[in-house]
C-alpha cells in the first residue's frame, strides 16, 4: 500500500504536473460561473510554469543534494562489496526493442560500476531493481543490468541480480538479506548523486553500513544557482528530480523508514 500511495502522491505533487493541474482547474471552472478564480488560476499556471522552467529553481534545489556527501576517498583501501541502485536502465524499452543498452542519463551509474569492477577485481557486485512501474509488466531492471554488465566485461559469476524491490527501502532491505555484510566489511552504494542523501539514510535504517560512491551529477557546482536553463522542458525536468527527493526524505522520515531528515557523511 505505501509503494502505491507513494507512486500516485509522488506523480500529482511534481512541479511540472503541479503547475498543469491548476491550469486544468482554471480551464474546468471558466465553465462555470467562477471564471474570475478561473482566469486567475490560468494565469498563475502559465506564469509558475515559465518561472520554474526558466529560473534556476531547479539547481537551486538540486545542489544541496548533491553536495551533501563527496566523492569517495579510494586511499581508505579497497572495498569488499558494490551495490549499484536500479534506475539506469528503461526495462520497457529493453523488452521492446530487445536491446539491453537502453540506458537513460543516469547511465553513470552502469559505467562507473564497471570501472569499480576492474579496479577492484575481488569485490562482490549487487545489482539492485525490480520493476518499479504502475502500469507496465516490463521485467526486471536487475536481470538486464547484469546481462549489460557480462557484456562489458564483467565476470558473470561477481554479480548478484535482486529483482524483487520496487524503491529505495526495498534496495535497502533485500540487499542486506543478499549481502550478509560482515563486521568490518566495506560496501560501496553506487547512485546518482542527488539520490545519495535518502539512499543513505534507508541503508542506515536497514542496518547496512555502506560508503557513499555518488555519480550522475546533473549541476556543475554554487555557480548554477544563478544559471537559468535554455528551456521550459530542462527548468522542468531538474526541479522535478530535486522535489522528488526532497519529499521522499520528507515522507520517509514521517513515516518512520529513516532516522534521519537529511543525512551527513
């Protein structure tokens, strides 16, 4: 029940499905005989839609995000185990063209893996994702990870496929339950860096010590606060991805799943 409610919430509170919604309120009423709230709620539609898309609101509230935890430091020693978080990976375009390397821009989350891999040839490699859709019956992220991984490369035998979660807790839990991480083991959690502060704070709450290994950045540094974007679409899409994470944190630690609102190194 609370990976649906959150999928729908999650889906109806984005700002670029926000910002739609109300203009589709002011169309539906301009019916009726409140066309004054109408016109307004029209108006205000098109003008946040301009100015999330355009301003640098979406830097803005990805930057934090993605400082929040630097790079990982490779002096401390090698790591005894990578896990990699789904999301790199379209599985309903996978199935449909039958093509394995249909990744999207979180693709570094694939490339640096590998390089992990031949950097460090004893570490044990989980990927982590099931089928996260609503709607579509595509098959696991995890199986066509791993298939993508063999084929770069990488021995098949390393690699552990978990197909059963849908979101971030369930990467957390299932693959503690695959890892039986040791005392004094190291784990590596491979994710996009704007992911990093909520992937973190749910392996803490599931118990597995992990070290921070964030990749995908999407700003270039302080200097995007003051940077617009060159289209609606782009304003959109950023700010989109950084209010999913900050109400993700939120909504996970209302609901108990984490300890922490947002986690620090």
């Amino acid at each position: 029940m609370f990976f649906l409610l959150s999928k729908f919430l999650g889906l109806l509170v984005l700002p670029s499905n926000l910002v739609i919604e109300i203009g589709l309120v002011g169309i539906v009423l301009s019916l009726t005989s409140f066309r004054r709230l109408a016109s307004w709620l029209i108006v205000t539609s098109v003008v946040l839609t301009a100015f999330v898309g355009f301003s640098p609101l979406g830097n803005i509230l990805m930057l934090p995000l993605e400082q929040r935890f630097p790079p990982w430091d490779p002096s401390r020693g090698p790591p005894d185990g990578i896990i990699v978080l789904g999301g790199s990976i379209i599985p309903e375009t996978a199935a449909a063209r039958g093509d394995d390397s249909a990744l999207n821009e979180a693709a570094e989350r694939i490339t640096a893996t590998v390089e992990l891999a031949r950097k460090y040839p004893n570490a044990r490699i989980i990927f982590t994702g099931g089928n996260a859709s609503l709607f579509e019956n595509a098959p696991s992220e995890a199986a066509i990870a791993v298939r993508e991984l063999v084929a770069l490369g990488i021995a098949p035998d390393r690699i552990t496929a978990e197909e059963q979660s849908r979101n971030t807790i369930e990467n957390a839990v299932f693959s503690r339950l695959i890892a039986q991480p040791k005392p004094g083991e190291r784990w590596l959690l491979v994710t996009s860096a704007f992911h990093t502060p909520r992937a973190i704070a749910v392996f803490r709450a599931a118990d597995f010590p992990v070290e921070p290994y964030p990749v995908d950045y999407r700003t270039r540094g302080l200097g995007d606060v003051v940077r617009s974007f060159p289209s609606v679409a782009d304003g959109l899409a950023r700010t989109d991805f950084a209010m999913h994470e900050w109400i993700g944190l939120l909504a996970y630690r209302l609901t108990g799943r984490t300890r922490e609102l947002f986690p620090a190194p």
